[in-house]
C-alpha cells in the first residue's frame, strides 16, 4: 500500500472529525472565504483550464469530454454562485429525527450526524471539484477527490485556492485532499478504514471497476440514457421546445435525452415539425421503420436504444400508446431521468407512477435534473440506485445519523420476563 496516500487519508480522517462537530457559523465562513478566493484568483482558474483544454484537445479527447473539461468565467460564475446558495441552506447537522421516551428518563433521540470521509472519482469537469468540496464541508465530511489526468492543472490550481482559504478559517486544509495519479485509485478503494463513500463520476464501465474493487459503500450513477415520451395528448407547441432544450442545452450532461418517443397517433405531424427544429441545431436523427417511413433520418439500431451518446446525436422511435413508451423506458433506460409531454393528467400520473426512474417530469426539460436547479446549492453525483439517496445527491445525501440514548441507570432485564416492566414509547 502507498504510505504516503495512507497518510494523507488518516490526516483527511482526522481533520473531518474536527470539522464535523464545528457549528455552521463555522462551516458557512469556510465556505463564505472559499467562495471569495475562487472570485479573487478566476484569471489563474482560467488559464490553467485552458491549458489543460489545450492539451486535451491536442491529445484527441472526444468532444463530449471535451465540453465537460472547459471551465470559462461563465461556468466559473455559477459555481461561486452555488457555494453561496448552499451558505443560505439550513444545518443538515444536528437535526432530531427521532425524540421519543422508552420509559421514565429513559430518552432515545436520534440525530443527524456526517459521514465522515468521501471519496471522489470523477472525469473532466473540474468544476465538480468546487461543488463536491463545498459540499462536504456544509456536511460536515472531509474529502479525498481524484479528477480525470485531463483536469488536472484545473483540479490542482483550484484545490491549493481552496486549502489556501481554508488556512484563515476553523475548518482544516488537511480535510480537502487532491489525489493526482491513477495508480493512486486503486489505494483509494482499499481504505475501507478511513473512506466512508465512494462516488465515481465517470463511464459505465469505470462505475463498474470502482464497484468490484472496494468494500467501501459505492454511490453513483454509470449512464445517463434518459428519454422523452410525446404522448398522443400533447401540446406539440410545449413539445417541441422541452426536447430541443432537452438534446441541444448541453447534450454532453447525463440529463441530456438520447432517445425520443412519439405516440403514433401524433407522429405525421409532430416527427417532421421537431426533425427541422433539431436539424437546425446540428442533432443527427436516428429513427425506427416508423419514424423512417415519416421523415428522412438514418436507421436505429438495437444498439441506439441504449446508448448515452453525450453528443449531439438522437434516438427517435414511434410508439403505439403510453403502455408501450414506459416498457420501452423500464427496459432501456439507466434510472436517471425521463419526461412525458402531455395535457391529460391520467396519462401524466401514469407515467410519473409507472417509470422507474429516480427522476420522472410532465411537461419540461430532463435537463433540470440537477442538484443546483433543485436549490440543492450543488450535488455530488446523481445516484440512478433505487436505495437512497437517488437523484442528485446535495446535502441529505452526504449525512447518516446516530441513535443517542441517556437512561438513569436502567438496564434491559428490567423490561424482560414474567414480571417484565413495559415500555412507554411516547414520541416527545
């Protein structure tokens, strides 16, 4: 094992336990002092984003990485922006689920606690580094964060910005801990004793290694195959913005449709209306023999249905009725997020009830499946598990809690045997 790495994750372990019995005055100035050094240092954030796209872009990275690598002003801006909206949102530290008497000064209580050290693997976007950190640090847990070998003068400028603010504050740098090597994952995985929480960000396939790999708990999500149902009660005037924003936005988001599905009853006179509008956006069309027999596009494949292309490239197939749109969403899709467009709301509750998804819209864009949009402040990962946390993963998703129990000296024969005294269980 890497002494090195074990060392920084016993340091990391150490620095979160002080940090998660610091009141949120604390926390929140950390985050307050972080957010201001990103403001202060955006040239040198920026320069060295643009060196790694450079590079990047000279080693042939595909485009979809490509887009989640850039890091401009503008994505820069809205991060700062998410760390001072999660400054805003109450403590996830300390709340009292349960408050009940077992007996006479016998008192159970139990409350929300933090979890203690994640670790965070993730592709590109190095913006995901400022919203993870922050983050954890609200919730009270230290961090050990790996991003791709793409983002990685990004990933470094931007955590020796955040350790440096963190020196004038109560939380210690030493919670905030940047791995920079591949190898070094693979010691990651094996620190069951220090790591609580795994979070991968990346493909299907590294998802799955990072799962077989650890005894540490794994949260995440591996695709992105979300879906758009255009019912036969649509309103095509609705519709045709929602999937356009929905494929064109950011197609390179996990909240991006890949795959579009038309009721066959409204197939003549909708595929052709959204084929002009997506055309003009540059998105390739790939139809079934029933989309194929209405507008000119390419033949899909078994293979189309699931695959998340993070491209600028789009499914579409007709269906014959609502039943046959969620067999074909529960069989094809990843969990992540799927939409229906329709004006009858029998149809509408159907397909919000049916869907197995941890996201289910009516009448809007898939693309606000994210933590930020849901006054989350940010997410750590979207999580397409059916256990929760599912969906994007904010502050609730980052804390567990602890059973406290204070007695008078009661022990448990007392409430055994024939002569055994009862409980009182009476929620306070």
């Amino acid at each position: 094992m890497d002494q090195s790495l074990l060392t920084l994750a016993q340091q990391t372990r150490t620095a979160a336990q002080k940090l998660g019995v610091l009141d949120l005055p604390k926390r929140n100035g950390a985050l307050t002092a972080i957010a201001a050094a990103l403001e202060t240092n955006k040239s040198r954030i920026v320069a060295a984003n643009q060196a790694d796209c450079a590079a990047a872009e000279k080693a042939g990275i595909a485009p979809a990485l490509y887009a989640r690598l850039q890091l401009g002003e503008s994505k820069l801006d809205a991060a700062i922006a998410g760390i001072h909206d999660l400054a805003k949102l109450g403590d996830p530290l300390g709340h009292l689920q349960i408050h009940r008497e077992l007996d006479e000064a016998l008192v159970l209580k139990r409350v929300t606690c933090p979890l203690g050290v994640l670790g965070i693997i993730f592709e590109a976007r190095p913006e995901a580094l400022i919203q993870i950190t922050s983050l954890a640090i609200k919730s009270g847990n230290g961090v050990i964060l790996k991003g791709g070998k793409e983002a990685l003068q990004s990933c470094t400028v931007l955590t020796e910005i955040i350790k440096e603010a963190l020196e004038n504050t109560a939380v210690s740098a030493d919670a905030v801990t940047l791995l920079t090597t591949r190898e070094e994952i693979k010691t990651l995985l094996s620190l069951d004793k220090y790591v609580d929480l795994i979070i991968p960000r990346g493909s299907n396939s590294f998802v799955q290694y990072v799962q077989q790999n650890t005894n540490i708990p794994v949260l995440g999500h591996a695709d992105g195959i979300c879906h758009i149902y255009i019912d036969k009660a649509a309103d095509l005037s609705k519709a045709i913005p929602i999937v356009v924003d929905a494929k064109t936005h950011y197609p390179a988001a996990c909240n991006a449709i890949e795959t579009l599905l038309v009721n066959a009853e409204v197939a003549a006179d909708f595929l052709p209306q959204i084929a002009l509008s997506l055309q003009a956006k540059n998105v390739e069309l790939r139809g079934d023999a029933a989309t194929q027999s209405i507008i000119e596009v390419k033949a899909a494949t078994e293979e189309d249905w699931q695959t998340e292309y993070s491209d600028l490239v789009l499914a579409i197939k007709v269906v014959n009725n609502l039943e046959a749109a969620i067999a074909h969403i529960n069989t094809y899709g990843s969990k992540h997020t799927d939409g229906i467009i329709t004006e009858d709301q029998r149809a509408a509750q159907t397909f919000l009830n049916e869907v197995n998804a941890a996201g289910v819209y009516h009448n809007c864009s898939t693309r606000f499946a994210d933590g930020f949009r849901y006054g989350f402040g940010a997410e750590v990962g979207i999580s397409t598990q059916t256990l929760p946390p599912r969906g994007p993963v904010g502050l609730e998703g980052l804390v567990t809690y602890k059973y406290h129990l204070v007695g008078n000296g009661q022990i448990a024969a007392t409430y055994t045997g024939n002569n055994a005294k009862p409980f009182t269980h009476l929620d306070l």
